[in-house]
C-alpha cells in the first residue's frame, strides 16, 4: 500500500475573544487586504470556533490555531499555544 503524504497544516494568529463555552474558544483573525482599484489597504475580520481542550487561553490572549480535523459542525481548528496573555 502506498503511502500518502499530509498536506501541511495552516497557522493562524489571533485574538481570543470568548472562552464561555467549555473547551472551545473564538479567535479573530485580522488580514489586510487591498482595494482592488485604489489599492489602498483596510481590515477584514473573520471568527473561529477553536478547540482549547485544557481551557488555557483567556479572552484577549494572543494565541496560534492550527488546522485540524473537523471537531464538531463549526470547529475545525485546535489551540497550538497562547503567544501573549491579556493583562
């Protein structure tokens, strides 16, 4: 049987901004992207149901998401580490 390579995994970085729910936090996730005419750039926000299974991270930590397995519906993505934590 052959064997087949993973494709790499994507990193995210982002703000936590809720951790109510047990063992599931949300992170935004901030890019800036360029008009398409006036190429000057503004912010796009997206929000990420993340799984945190030791409940580490507190709102307003900064924090690495990794891409995972589907964990239920809405959550495919799983705390690596808190980078910062909200003082």
């Amino acid at each position: 049987m052959a064997t087949v390579e993973r494709t790499p995994r994507k990193f995210k970085i982002g703000m936590v901004l809720s951790n109510k729910a047990e063992k599931t936090i949300t992170v935004k996730i901030e890019r800036r992207v360029p008009h398409k005419l006036y190429q000057k750039y503004f912010k796009r926000s997206k929000k990420f149901l993340v799984h945190d299974p030791e409940n580490n991270a507190g709102e307003g930590d900064l924090v690495k998401i990794m891409e995972c397995r589907p964990i239920s519906k809405n959550k495919s993505w799983r705390l690596v580490e808190v980078l910062e934590r909200a003082e």
